[in-house]
C-alpha cells in the first residue's frame, strides 16, 4: 500500500510539472507578443504548479521516487507506443476498404433548397447530406462510400441507390467533382461558430485544470485548442454521446462536467472565469440538444 501511494503521489507530481511547463510555454508566447501582464500571470502558475509538485515529492525517499518516476515513464511511453499502433491500423484499415470506391446515388427530396439538409439511409445507417449550391428537388447527388455515417433524427429520409454502372460513372465524373465542390463550399459555411473562448479542463489522466481555447459550432462541433491561432484541434468532444452535468454548477463550484465516450466512462472537468461566463456556455451547450447532448 505504501509503495502504491507513493507511486500516486510521483504521477500528481508529473502532472504538475507537465502543468508548470505549459504554463511557461504560454509566457513565452506572451513575452513574443509583448503581453507582460499575461506574462506575470502565466509565470505565476507555473510556480504554483512546481510547489505542488514539490509538495507531492516531499519526504519521499530520493531513490524510490527516480525508480517511480522512471517506471511511470516508461509506461506512458509503452501505452503511446500501443495507441499509435491502433491508429496505424485504423489507417490501414481504412485505407484498404476505400480503395474500391462504391458509387451512391441520393434523390434531393421535394421543398429543399441548396443549404439545407437531408438524410440518406445506407446499409441501415443515416448519411448527412447538404444540398450543393446549384442544385434542387428532385436532383440527384452522386457521391462516393464508404461516407462517414451519424445518426441524424428529425431530418427527411430518402434512400440511396449503391446501382451505378461503369458508363453511368464515367458520365457523371463531371457532375460528382462539381457536386463535391459546391457541397465542400457549403460545409464551410456550415461550420460557423456559435460560441468560442478560453476555460480551463482537466484531462483524462492529469487532473490539474489547463487553459484551452474551446470552440462550439452550430453544427454541434464542439473542439478546444492550444490558443486561438492554433489551426490544429487539440480534442474534440462528440455531443451525440455526452452528458452535460452541471450540479457542481449549481451547486455553487464554477465548473461542470461533460461526461462523455461510448460508454461516457470519461470525465472532464470545465471551468469558465466568472461564473456569468460559465452560465452563458451551459446555455450555448444546451442548445445543441438536438445533436444528442442531454444533461443531468
């Protein structure tokens, strides 16, 4: 038991110091930018993060905590090396199943217009169509599967013909590559944001509140980043299988927790500046019931 608590306290004591040197990446950033007053801030969290840190590591026996620390390493090491393997294979994977590419034909359903949606069912599942710009009712949409499928409710079904042949393909080569261009464009505008801006969360493994930069579209996409000039999302959290608990909230703690995974066995914990702030992203989350996300 003894030896289990202390290899606890070497991996808290690794999260602070991960911690600690976010936060002075950040003030570097700052200090490029000129931002001094974010410097001091960023700085300051750094060292509170190494006390805890040294806090953590206090009155522990050197030699025992380098043969934690080590160990703890090497696991961390040896479980990225098994999740980059699964993602290869998942690459590979999917690389092989799209090599012979199957055309699909879906119907635009009568009283749509180019932006709005629709749903095509393949092999039981719900496709999530735009109409392109260009096109209307009654037109076909020629497209290419595997397509990535969501369940979509209150949409109009229609179904979609996997029935082309090799001369229907070739003279609808001009047609596909015009469709997917609008349909591209209309993506794009269809990610507009509803919300952005920084909170804090904790991780699946580090419990130590980080900054990210979060941003929730009107689609339901609900992403964070390193800052807000990073193009590159960091995580991203799928709304359709989230709960949203909010009772620490109320309860008076600024934060709340998105529950969330297959079997939303994962935790986060968000927290906002100001409690007003946090109150006005509950109210932006929550009006993405739509998308799937329910609340406790």
């Amino acid at each position: 038991m003894e030896s289990r608590e202390e290899e606890h306290r070497c991996r808290r004591a690794i999260e602070y110091q991960e911690t600690a040197c976010y936060h002075r990446e950040q003030a570097s950033k700052h200090a490029l930018k000129g931002v001094l007053d974010l410097v001091k801030e960023s700085l300051s969290r750094a060292e509170k993060y190494d006390k805890y840190a040294a806090d953590e590591l206090k009155d522990l026996p050197a030699e025992r905590v380098e043969a934690h620390m080590k160990n703890i390493k090497k696991g961390q090491k040896e479980r990225k090396k098994v999740e980059d393997e699964r993602i290869k294979r998942k690459m590979e994977k999917h690389a092989a199943s799209s090599s012979g590419v199957t055309m699909l034909k879906a119907t635009i359903p009568d009283g749509l217009i180019e932006g709005q949606t629709f749903v095509a069912n393949y092999k039981g599942s719900n496709v999530y169509l735009v109409v392109p710009k260009g096109k209307k009712s009654g037109e076909d949409l020629i497209l290419g599967a595997p397509v990535e499928a969501a369940e979509v409710v209150s949409l109009v079904e229609v179904n979609a013909k996997p029935s082309m042949s090799n001369n229907e393909t070739k003279e609808n080569s001009t047609k596909e590559d015009s469709t997917k261009e609008s349909t591209t464009k209309e993506s794009t505008t269809k990610q507009s944001r509803a919300k952005e801006g920084y909170l804090e969360k904790t991780g699946y493994f580090n419990k130590a509140f980080k900054r990210r930069f979060f941003r929730l579209s009107e689609d339901g996409t609900f992403q964070y980043f390193e800052d807000e000039k990073s193009d590159k999302a960091s995580g991203k959290i799928d709304l359709s299988v989230s709960v949203m608990n909010t009772a620490p909230y109320e309860g008076g703690v600024n934060y709340f927790i998105m529950e969330f995974g297959k079997m939303r066995t994962r935790q986060m914990r968000i927290k906002a500046g100001t409690r007003e702030e946090l109150a006005d992203w509950i109210e932006a989350l929550k009006s993405h019931k739509p998308n799937g996300i329910s609340w406790k």
